[in-house]
C-alpha cells in the first residue's frame, strides 16, 4: 500500500502575468530539485486546492499548481459580471500551461488531473506531447459535447426532480432550449442575488447526481463561499456551453499522438457524471495508457481509485 505522504506546504508563490490583463496564482511543493508534475484542477473553475498536498512524496517530486483563469486567487475573477471571459478557452489554458513551464524553467513534467483536469490534461499533453513525461488522470472526461449533454441532460433519468428544478431555475423561454447558455447569462447577471441563486442551483444539481454515487459526499459541489460559487459555474456555463472548444471526439481521435507517452487512466465504474465508456474509448485509442474501473468507486472517487492514482505517481517518481 502506499502511505499518504506528511502534509506538505508550498515553498514557493507567485503570479503570472499572461500580458493579456490576466494574472495566474502559482506554487510548488516539494523538491525544488525533484521530478517536475503540474497539477490541473478541475471545473473548469473549481481553482486549485487550499490545502497541503500529502499524494507525491516531497523528497522526489517538485509539483506545481495553479488556478485557471478567472477562478481561485487568479485575477480578474468570473464572480464580477463585467470581467470578459472571451480571453478564457482551452487554447488560452494550454498556453497558460506552457507559459509557466517556462517560467519555471521546466523541461518536461508529468501531468496530473481529474475530471475537466482530465480533458485539459490530454488536450495540453496532445499539443505539447515532447513537454509531457507521463500522464496520471482520474474521473476521466474529453469534454465532447454528447458528455456534456448527458452530464446537464442525460441524467436527468436518474434524477429526474433534481433535474427538474435544474431547469426551472432559468427563465421559461428558456427551458426547453440551452440550459447552459441560460445559466451563462444568469452568472453574469448584474444583480447579485440573481448570479448567486443561478449558481446555487447548479451546484445542487452538480451534489444531486453524485450524492447516489458509492462514497457520494453531501454538498461536495457547493461547499464553496458565494464569489467562487459564481466563478465556478459562470466558467463551467462558458466552457461547456462551447463544447470547450474542441472538435467533437478530437481527443480521443488524436490519442495516437501519445504514443511515446506513458499513461495511467483511473476511473470509477458507477460514476454518473462521467461513466466509463470515454475512459475506455480514450485508453483503447492510446498506446501505451492503462486503465483502471475501480468497482467502488463515482465520480467523487474512493480509497481504492486514489490509492492507485497514487500508485501510478509512486511508479513514475523514479522514471
């Protein structure tokens, strides 16, 4: 088994600036001198952890972690209506991946997400495949848009009243057409109270469809202060109501550019959010990827899935 590492703090902060009026928060943990691995945290929108992390043992490993824009300590921040989101896609992300590699004077890293981390992971790994040493990926989505539908329409089988309040949440002329344009233009509402009640309904559809989930955890979405409520769903609104900016099943389709890339896939069997067929579809299309369907495991993971996500970043730590 593998023990979770002593807790372990930043030794280094900043911002990026992006010269494009947006400043990224940044640290790294560990080893100044270890194997370099970024993180990509979820959403999009979701900012990174506000915690120690105890995963990559800090002897070996020099982790980076930052917010995405707009989310998090990342400024100017989605909560405020009037700050643009046009300069926020994945191609923006990407680049912002790249420019703090160089910024830090990296040369190759292993890179690591879950959920949207997941499609940023591959997407980045895929246009820079000679930056990328190894990829350990969790609660794997490719953002395609036949998932993202499932994810705000779809499940609605399951979740039928949840669902139903999901819906009724936006104006009614607009609910039998774009639920996630609806709620874009809700998030960057004027009114305060009205960006805040869009956003709370979100994030209770988001709890509702993991909460029936093995090891599902009551509020898992929401438990976040007002402004990031916002910048989490008026982010999530903007990329998904996009299909990310990705041609449908691109990710998959180009899985083959990975070929020279190690891969670890971990992902859970009765995740509702995002079910395991795309994790299949995307290990079969990559050489090299393995993956594990942990059989206990959703969307919000469980001992088993982290303990061999861990064990794929023990494995390469010494690669």
């Amino acid at each position: 088994m593998v023990d979770l590492y002593a807790p372990t703090d930043p030794y280094d902060r900043g911002f990026l600036d992006t010269g494009d009026g947006n400043r990224l928060y940044y640290e790294q943990l560990g080893n100044p001198a270890g194997k370099p691995a970024v993180h990509l945290h979820g959403g999009p929108g979701a900012g990174t952890a506000d915690r120690p992390t105890r995963a990559w043992d800090p002897s070996r490993y020099r982790l980076v972690r930052f917010d995405q824009r707009n989310c998090g300590r990342s400024t100017p921040h989605a909560s405020d209506p009037a700050v643009d989101l046009g300069l926020n896609t994945t191609r923006h992300l990407i680049e912002d991946i790249e420019r703090l590699r160089e910024h830090l004077g990296i040369e190759r890293w292993l890179v690591n997400g879950a959920s949207w981390g997941s499609a940023l992971a591959v997407a980045y790994a895929q246009q820079h495949p000679e930056r990328v040493s190894e990829v350990v990926i969790a609660a794997v989505t490719t953002a395609r848009r036949s998932e993202i539908d499932w994810l705000y329409r779809g499940v609605a089988r399951f979740r039928p009243e949840a669902w139903e309040r999901f819906r009724d949440a936006v104006p009614e002329a607009d609910r039998d057409g774009d639920l996630l344009a609806a709620y874009a233009r809700l998030t960057a509402h004027p009114d305060r109270a009205v960006r805040e009640r869009a956003a709370a309904e979100w994030l209770a559809w988001e709890d509702a469809v993991v909460a029936g989930e093995p090891n599902g955890v009551p509020g898992m979405y929401s438990r976040r202060e007002a402004d990031a409520q916002v910048a989490f769903v008026r982010i999530c609104a903007h990329f998904f109501g996009h299909g990310a900016w990705l041609e449908e099943g691109q990710l998959i389709r180009d899985a083959g550019k990975l070929a020279d890339v190690p891969a670890v896939l971990v992902h859970g069997r009765h995740d509702l959010s995002c079910p395991p067929r795309t994790a299949w579809e995307l290990a079969a299309a990559w050489p090299g990827a393995r993956l594990h369907i942990v059989e206990d495991s959703g969307h919000a993971g469980s001992e088993e899935l982290n303990l061999l996500a861990r064990r794929a970043i023990e494995e390469f730590k010494d690669r």
